[in-house]
C-alpha cells in the first residue's frame, strides 16, 4: 500500500500552518468560493447529497409485501438499531413510502466544511436533519457562521451546527451517532488522515455511509498546474505546504484510501472519477475568486514582505501569460480551467 502524504514539509510544523493560512484567507475564501454564483464544486456537494440521501430518506428500496423486511439497510431503527420494516408497503416507486420504522433525527457530519459545504447543501435538502459543519479553523468557522446570518432570511437553515473540531479526534461525537459523513477535499489537510477514517467509522452508525472527495493527479489539475507554475518562477525551490494531488497521485487514483477504508472495516467502496471545471467571468475574476482567495495569497504576502514590493503585480502577469498561453481564455475574455480530475469514494459502515 503507498503511503503518500499531502505534507511537503515537516508534518507537525505543517498543520499549525495550515490553520494559519485558512484563518488568513477564510474572509476571501467564503466570499468567492462558496458565495459565488457558480461555485466550482457545486457538482461535488450535490453528489455528496445525493450519497446521504440513501440513509436520510429512509425510502424502501423495495420488499415482497407489506411488513415485509425492507431492502434499505437505513440507520433510522428502534433504539439505533437498523430499520427493518416499512409502512404499508406496496411499491417500492411509491414516493410516499419514506416511513420506515424510527424516529430519530437524521444526523449528517461534514468534515473541512470550510465556510460551509457541501454542509448548506444538504441542510437545504434535508431540513429534518442535523447537519454539524465542522472545520479545524476558527476562521472558517467565522466565516460560516457570518455566512448563516446572511441567508437566513432565504432559507431555513437552522438545522445547520458550526463546529471547530480536529478530524482527527472527533471526541465530540459519540459512537455510531451519526448516519453519514461528508469530507469534500479536506483529507489532504490532515496530518493523519488514516487516523480520521478510523474516527469517522467509529461515529458512524451501523449501515452509515462515507462520502470523500480528493484531487486527481497533477497532470490533470489545470488549477493546480498554474498555481505551482507561478509559485516555482517566482521562488524557485519553493515547497508548497500542501500537494493537492499527493493523494490521488496513486494507480489508480485514490487506491491507497480506497484500501485503507476496506482495511478498517467499511463495505460496498464505491471509487469513480468526475471533473470540476472552474468558471469565470474574466482573467481578473478568476484571479480574486480563485488564486488570491487561495493558500496561494500567502506566498504573495511572504514576497512582500521580503522586499518584492509588486508581488501580486508580477504573479498576476505570469499567471495571465500561463493561462493565454494554454488557451483557456475564451474570445469573449471568460476563461476555465477546463479539466480538474476528482477522485470520489464512498462506503458503507458494516
């Protein structure tokens, strides 16, 4: 099994860091990457609903008769156990039969929800669940909470709970009490990420699902393609604090998570592939809803600080070039990044 890490630096040194740089730029983050009118991983966290929808809904899958055994192991049971019986059950396509035996609040945890997602999502969708957003910077969690107060008034999303919790010791969480657990791109922040699938089977309820989101390999992530591109021209031998393709860098991608959630006792993987296409209106759009509202801004802060006064001037040049130069700018100035692979996983608690 390969045991990649996303860390280029020393680990412990890394995540203090890490929370240092979300804090620093959570402000930008929220606004131009969760508020925007198209987030870039709006496919992911409609797929991550889509995933929890299997042991939220409490929909039969289908049995032989009416008080027959249901086919969907759903988490809702008497006293936690799983439900085994549905109401008068007909036809598994009857939208009306979403009764199976339990009344426990469905309880969803998202881990890196950063100002909120795919946290808000599912909230939205589920209105009669408990939803704890939870991210190990106070910045972030800043950030959703303003994020919460201003639409309010747009949605009820009270269900939602902001949390600073380290995925790494979900102490907060008792076990098996929860019915599913969303991570979009948020392992490779951690230090120990299989110490964090350990914890996340361990909250889960039995028949509970996983869903995880990580990055492809760096020959298809045009974002992350330019942003190392810029960084290496302007601090040559320059390590990143994260490699985001570290962990889908395997064969194929994401193999080495894959092996290691069978191996702590999760059934049913499920491992495909989707791309996520960054948006913008502009060159200059691009550049504030992603590039400075990324870690990226802090090396712009380091250069400055170290005397390279127009920075940002000179990062924004390169960064112009790269993108031209790749044709990823249209005729009508919009531009993309075309092709971001991810990696998505999820399984079933046993």
């Amino acid at each position: 099994m390969s045991s990649q890490k996303a860390f280029s630096n020393d680990p412990s040194e890394v995540k203090g860091k890490i929370a240092h740089a979300f804090n620093e730029i959570s402000e930008g983050y929220a606004t131009n990457i969760h508020n925007s009118e198209k987030p870039p991983m709006e496919k992911i966290y409609r797929m991550a609903s889509e995933m929890c929808a299997s042991v939220v809904l409490r929909r039969c899958e289908g049995g032989s008769g009416a008080l027959q055994p249901c086919k969907q192991r759903a988490t809702h049971g008497v006293n936690g156990q799983a439900a085994k019986f549905c109401k008068d059950h007909f036809d598994s396509s009857d939208p009306s039969i979403v009764d199976i035996i339990g009344a426990e609040v469905p309880k969803i945890l998202d881990i890196a929800s950063g100002s909120g997602e795919p946290a808000i999502t599912i909230a939205k969708r589920f209105p009669g669940s408990k939803v704890f957003a939870t991210d190990n910077s106070e910045g972030m969690v800043n950030q959703l909470n303003k994020r919460l107060d201003a639409i309010k008034n747009e949605c009820d999303i009270s269900n939602v709970i902001p949390m600073l919790v380290d995925a790494e010791n979900l102490a907060d969480f008792e076990n098996s009490s929860m019915d599913a657990i969303t991570c979009t791109f948020g392992l490779m922040f951690l230090e120990n990420w299989q110490t964090a699938l350990k914890e996340f089977y361990r909250v889960l309820k039995p028949n509970g699902i996983i869903f995880i989101s990580i990055w492809g390999p760096s020959s298809e992530l045009n974002f992350f393609e330019t942003i190392d591109f810029i960084g290496k021209t302007m601090e040559p031998g320059m390590k990143p604090l994260i490699k985001p393709d570290a962990m889908g860098s395997d064969n194929p991608p994401g193999i080495t998570i894959v092996e290691t959630i069978e191996s702590i006792g999760f059934c049913e993987v499920q491992h495909s592939f989707t791309n996520v296409e960054f948006l913008a209106k502009s060159i200059e759009d691009s550049w504030v809803k992603y590039v400075t509202s990324s870690p990226f801004k802090l090396l712009l802060q380091k250069l400055k600080h170290k005397g390279q006064t127009n920075a940002e001037e000179v990062a924004f040049e390169l960064y112009t070039s790269f993108i031209t130069q790749k044709g990823w700018v249209a005729s009508d100035g919009s531009m993309s990044f075309p092709e971001n692979k991810a990696v998505i996983i999820s399984a079933r608690k046993m």
